[in-house]
C-alpha cells in the first residue's frame, strides 16, 4: 500500500456535529495533528473526573479534511488509518457512517472506498466524544492525539500491517533462521494467484530474499511464508540494537515495508528470562502514554527523548501501562534496545469502583477486534518480548467466567503471534471476590483498623484471609500464561516459587521505597525474571498518589491511617515517577541506579520545617527531599540528610568540617542517615569502601538569582511539522548554579517558524496552563517544547521574568 500522512491542517471544532452542515457556519481553528484539546484547557476545582484526569475535563470534538481523490484511483482501495483518536471515534466520510472506535488507545483503519467521489474533494471527518465522566483512572488528553495515514493500494494488494517477520532460530556460527509472514487481500470477485517477492535488507543492502506465489479467493485473503536463511546476522540486543528492513512487493507493483530485528527471547525457571542466550533481568518501569505538558500527544521526539532518559538511567524494560503504546513509542525502543510488555486492556468485563463509562462497557463486543489491530500493527517490533492480557483483571478470582476468558484471550495472543510470551498482572485480592469471600476480608480489614494494627502491608486489604485465598483463586487464571505479572506482593516470591515451581514470575508493578528489597529477591530468584516500578515517568491523572506530608502531632491525629490526607485541586500529577512530568530527576531515580548497581553518591536533603513532624505518606510516595542545601532563615535549625550509597560507609562534611561517619551499602539499604544543624555553604558526602574513596558528591548554598539560562537538546529541527526541541529554562545565580527555592513567574514566546508546544513545570500542584506560555518555575526551572513548522528557518524562544534580563536561544529549521 501507498502510504501518505495527512497530519496536516485539520479543521478542528470543539462540538459534537460531524454532519455537512455545520461546515457551513462553524468557526473553526487549523489544527496540525497529533492534537490533544484537554491539555489547552485549564483544570477545575469542578471537574467530574476529579483527581483521576488531574482535574481535567474531556470533551468533544470533530476534526475535518477535505481529501482530493484521483478520478484513476477509482479501481483502488482507498483506507484510512488511525494510530490512535481519544476516544468514542467515528469516522464520516461525505456524511456516510464509516467506522467506529471506542477504545481510545487502539490503531484501527477506516476503508472509504465505497463512499468516495472520485475525481472529486471528499469530506474526512473524525469526530471524538470523551464528554463522559468515570471512563478511566488518569489523564487521556482528546482528540486524534495520534497519526492519521492515507493508504492506497490497488483491488489485489498486500494487507494493511501485511508482514509478519520473526526469528525461528539463531546458530552459533551467527546464521539465523527467519520466517516472513504475508498476508495479501483480494477485492475482486474472482481468484487470484500472486508473487509474493519479500527481501530483507542492512543499511540498503540485501542481505536474504525469497519468492512465493499464493492464490486468494474471491473478497478474501491468503498468507504467503518465506523463510530465510541470513548468515552473519546483525542481532538485535539491548545494548546492540540491530535492526534491518523487511519489504514485500507483489508482481503488480503494491508494496509494503517494516523495520524488524533478529533476535530470540526464551523463559525457563533455571535461567530466568534469556535474551539471544543471555540471562537478563529486567530492571523494567511502567509508562503512561501522555508526555507530560505536550499532553497525550504522541510524537516520535516526545517519545524517544521519554525512554532515552530511562535508558540512560539503567533501565532496560517498560511496561505500557496499561493500554497499547503509539507506533512512535514502539520505534523508540527499537532504536533504543529497551525490552517491551506490550499491554492490551486495562479492564475485562468486569469494573470495580468509579469507572461506570469505560471500555468494560464494550469489551465483550469489541475485545477481539481491537487485539488483533494491535497485535498486526506491534508484532514485528522486536523491542516486544511479552504481550500482555491486561492488568488487575477483576475477572482473576474467577468471577464471570474470568478462568475461561483468561485462556481463550492467551489462545488469541498465540493465533496472532505464537512466538512471544503471554502475560497478565495480578495484584492482591482487594476486588474480585464474590460476596462471600468479599464480606469475610472485608470484616477482617475491619478489626485490624479497631486494633491499630492497619499498614501498608493490609492497606489493599491484604489481609491473613486474603493471603490464604490468592494462590488458590487465582491459580486457574494465571495457568494460561507463559509469566505471571504479580502487582505489589513480592513477598508471596519465595513462597509461590515453592507453591508453583513450574511459575515465571514477573513483578509488574511495585514501590519505588521497596526497590531495594525487591530487587534482592529478583537477583536470587531465578523464576523471578524483573521488577517493574509504579512508575517510571510520572503522568497526569491519580493526581497525589506520590503525596506526602507532614504533620504536628495534633494534625496527624485528625488523619485516618487507612485513608491518608485526602487530594484535593489544585493536584495535577500522580507524583509517583523516578522522573518529574518534564524528563526531570527525582532523588528516587538516585537511589534506585544504586540499588541497580551504580557507584555514585547521592545527597537527598530533607526541609529542615519538616523536623519533628509525623510523615504521612501514600505507598508510592518518597519523603520530601532535594539536591539542595538552601534553607535561609533556618539556620542551627536540626535537618536530616540521608546519602544514598552502595559504598560500605559515608562520610559527610559540612563547609570542611566533618559531621561523622555512617554505614551505608547493603545492609543499611543503601543509606547513610545523618542529622546536623543547617548552616549555608557547601556539603560534600564521600562513599567509601575498605577505606577507599569510591565517589563524592557536594551540594551548595547558591546565591540569588541573577540570569535566566537556556539549554537545549537540538540546536536543529527537521522542518516536518513534528520535530520537538525540549529546551531547559534554569534559573541561575552569578555563578552559574540553579537556584532551588526561589521560583518566578516565567513567560514564554516562540517567533519564527515553530512553535511552543509546551512550557511548565513537574510541580504537582499547579492551577497555570501547560499551552499558554506563562508558567511559575519550581526547583529554579522550567521546560519549553517546541514544534516545528514544515517551513525551513529560524525560530526563537524568549523567556523573560521580572527582575532579570530576558534570555534568547534560536533553533534551526532545516
């Protein structure tokens, strides 16, 4: 198939009127997408979603394009395709009812074929209706947030996603055995027999080919297999992503082409999970799709600059919590090497709670369609190592036949791609019961709260009774799997692995504070093949579930252990990520590369107004600490400084003096913990081991701001319409260093040819607008995204606050 993007000029209009007639009077904005309209919205106090969405409304609204058709394409095929629209889509073309979609997250193709007028201007439009409130647990963004795709091929062409390549073996002497799988469509009335022609190629060269002719009936279609023999095969690895080039050409010209790798991925109990051989534990995140102030819209720089980070950082696997990832999502952890759980739904049937309006109202009509789009769009990407059935089913007990769905969804994965691993998250039994087995934990829960012995390890009704059930209950569910997804109960590992010794099992979601532990266990347990933090990125949406605070002892007596400090506006973020929303780091993220293995030092200063208080804290919180030794009016006030280390022991020293000497290292789970009296100057903390030095680190008392400072990823952009430059606004005092604690209100403008996608911060708590320019530092800094225009040149970003000279920084658009 021809394939054309048309994300370009879209008309947009935020109402519900996907008819001819509004086209008329409508006043309507140009719009280039990927688009989200929730994210140009303010957050409310207000709002129906509440905490989930950030305090964002949905919406509704139509996107319009008038397509010139060929009057010689009046014998071809002629689909749309949607890699991703938010949510309830239906595609209208010339006012005819084309397709719908309801599931936001899934790719799908619209075939305008029949109701074309070729030779003539026809009318696209794709409306979206998120207006419902309760349809999800955080923040989606509206709006075709995703590429649209123009494909066009002729009657007898090669499927949409026709290719399907993937390594059946790799030899020692380097020679790997491959199969291309094609699948052609014939939309004739009569059988047709055709070549299939399919080459893989390196860096434009041809490396294998092969050759194979299929005949398909009438208004139907055949899959043709050509195996390849491809000697010195480039492997595609974490740390060596190879990839090659897959095309497939049919005898009348049509053609179709993909990026592919070569690799094998194998799981046993002994060796843990083997990459091309090689035992590798996955030290793995979960990933939201929004990208954080641009909102939910998915662009291929947004995207790899988003994982790049995490790799750097010593991740090497992402969970796609809990829905399909946009294809540029996918291509960034090809071209990366990052290690992929490609995940299909966040409910089944089933839906506990407040969420009265989301897909589990149309699964059952809809669950196996949309598998299948996303499985045919995402299964040469050899980033993907596990598909995923879904997350914290409320089927996994075994209510509404959830034992018999389990397996005939895993059934499915295989038809459509029998050579990865199945996988399914399973947390703790706090929903999902029948009223028996509900009503007994319930009390249970009960009575541990009159006694006061409620915490973290019950807070989601792990109680004694629901211990005793879980492996019983949920063992026939997670039967159908290749690698069983555990959520917040890794101390079941070492019991499970007894229980169930023919068990993979895979932590898919876990605190960032219990790393160390977890990671423990991972590292001794050979049927525990990763670990999967909650989260890696933080996101929009379950806004304060990373809340901490602290309180008087008169005020933590008022709070419920069980419920913590009720979020209320202005929360906007979860909170929870190694990463702030902009891409930057979190003292967490320091901690857990030590866990992982890195030798630096790591200084996380607590508030010295903190002392003496009681921390009250959510699971995925980490307590209120900085990179940052500036407290003025707190001096000889007592502040706690915690180092991370994995070093033996950790020295601090305060303006040349030393304060003492701590363990660190394994045994004190990584931290060195000292008290002292706050002074300004510089703090330096020095690891060491058998008394050797292994790393330092220093913070310092900056002085007040003097300058803004401009730093940029890109000095380019490619003149696309969809390259992004992320330029770090800092404030900074006369020698250069942030200034922490001394945040100003920032405006922004762009002139030239891009413009700004973005600009804010990762605070949690903000009511200012992420797309309108203006926004309050936090931390001494601030993000701007730009986007560029599909005109060559040069665009400028200037930011300026009261009381300091404006700064300038120009991008090239080539």
């Amino acid at each position: 198939m021809k394939r054309t993007n048309i994300d370009r000029d879209w008309h947009f209009i935020r109402s519900w009127k996907p008819s001819y007639f509004y086209m008329l009077t409508m006043g309507a904005e140009t719009v280039h997408l990927p688009h989200d309209f929730t994210i140009e919205t303010d957050p409310t106090a207000d709002s129906k979603a509440s905490r989930e969405s950030g305090f964002y409304e949905g919406g509704v609204g139509c996107y319009t394009k008038h397509l010139d058709i060929p009057a010689d394409w009046e014998n071809a095929r002629v689909m749309l395709e949607i890699d991703g629209a938010y949510r309830n889509a239906e595609v209208v073309l010339n006012g005819h009812q084309i397709v719908k979609q309801h599931n936001g997250y899934f790719p799908f193709h619209a075939d305008l074929t029949p109701y074309l007028n070729f030779g003539e201007q026809n009318r696209v439009t794709i409306a979206v209706n998120n207006e419902a409130p309760n349809g999800t647990r955080w923040y989606t963004g509206t709006g075709i947030y995703r590429h649209v795709d123009l494909l066009v091929s002729p009657e007898v062409h090669l499927a949409p996603w026709s290719i399907f390549f993937h390594t059946q073996r790799v030899d020692e002497d380097g020679t790997a055995y491959c199969m291309a799988e094609i699948t052609v469509e014939n939309r004739t009335a009569k059988t047709v027999v055709e070549y299939i022609n399919f080459e893989l190629e390196k860096d434009g060269s041809k490396v294998s080919s092969g050759r194979v002719p299929v005949s398909i009936p009438p208004l139907g279609k055949t899959t043709g297999r050509v195996p390849l023999v491809v000697e010195n095969a480039a492997i595609w690895d974490t740390e060596s992503p190879q990839l090659y080039t897959a095309k497939a050409t049919l005898d009348n010209g049509d053609s179709d082409e993909t990026t592919v790798g070569i690799r094998m991925v194998t799981v046993d109990t002994k060796h843990g999970l083997r990459l091309n051989g090689r035992t590798v534990k996955l030290k793995g995140g979960c990933v939201h799709s929004d990208n954080g102030i641009i909102g939910a819209v998915s662009l291929f720089d947004a995207e790899y600059r988003k994982l790049k980070l995490l790799k750097d950082s010593g991740y090497n696997a992402i969970r796609c919590a809990h829905n399909p990832p946009s294809r540029d999502m996918l291509d960034a952890c090809d071209q990366l090497g990052l290690l992929v759980i490609n995940e299909a739904f966040d409910c089944w049937k089933g839906r506990d709670a407040n969420y009265t309006s989301d897909y589990h109202l149309m699964f059952d009509s809809q669950w196996k369609t949309d598998l299948e789009y996303m499985m045919k769009r995402d299964r040469n990407h050899p980033s993907i190592i596990m598909w995923s059935t879904g997350n914290e089913i409320y089927e996994r007990n075994g209510l509404s036949g959830g034992y018999a769905l389990s397996a005939e969804i895993a059934d499915l994965v295989r038809q459509f791609d029998p050579t990865r691993l199945v996988t399914c998250a399973i947390p703790s039994t706090f929903n999902g019961l029948d009223d028996h087995d509900s009503g007994r934990m319930l009390k249970e829960c009960q009575e541990l709260v009159a006694a006061g012995k409620f915490d973290e390890s019950t807070q989601n009704m792990n109680t004694p009774f629901a211990k005793s059930i879980w492996g019983p209950r949920t063992e026939p569910f997670a039967a159908p799997l290749d690698v069983v997804g555990y959520n917040y109960i890794e101390d079941r590992y070492e019991e499970d692995g007894v229980n169930y010794p023919n068990r993979i099992i895979c932590g898919q979601e876990s605190f960032a504070k219990r790393i160390d532990v977890i990671w423990d266990l991972v590292e001794r347990l050979p049927y525990v093949i990763g670990d999967f933090t909650w989260t890696a990125f933080d996101y929009i949406g379950e806004a304060g579930l990373g809340q901490t605070v602290y309180l008087d002892e008169e005020e933590a007596k008022e709070v419920s252990v069980a419920q913590g400090v009720p979020i209320t506006f202005p929360w906007r973020t979860a909170f929870c990520g190694d990463f702030d929303i902009c891409g930057f780091t979190r003292p967490q993220l320091h901690y857990r590369r030590i866990v992982w293995g890195s030798v630096e030092t790591y200084i996380a200063a607590g508030v010295p107004a903190n002392e003496n208080k009681q921390e009250i804290a959510f699971r995925w919180a980490w307590p209120e600490c900085y990179e940052a030794w500036n407290y003025e009016g707190y001096e000889g006030h007592q502040v706690s400084v915690a180092v991370y280390s994995r070093a033996d022991e950790v020295e601090l020293m305060l303006n040349g003096k030393s304060i003492g000497i701590q363990p660190a290292g394994k045994a004190n789970r990584y931290t060195a913990a000292f008290k002292l009296e706050y002074q300004p100057g510089t703090l330096v903390a020095i690891s060491r081991t058998n008394g050797k030095e292994v790393s330092r680190s220093e913070i310092v008392t900056t002085g007040k701001v003097a300058a803004i400072r401009l730093v940029t990823d890109k000095q380019t952009l490619n003149a696309d319409g969809n390259s992004l430059a992320y330029i770090t606004v800092e404030l900074v005092d006369e020698q250069g260093r942030v200034v922490p604690f001394e945040d100003k209100l920032l405006k922004a403008a762009v002139t030239g040819v891009a413009n700004l996608a973005g600009f804010g911060t990762g605070l949690p708590t903000s009511t200012e607008n992420y797309t309108k320019g203006e926004f309050t530092s936090w931390l001494g800094k601030c993000l701007a995204v730009l986007r560029s225009d599909i005109t060559t040149g040069e665009a400028v970003l200037r930011v300026e606050a009261d009381g300091i000279s404006p700064a300038e920084i120009k991008i090239q658009i080539n």
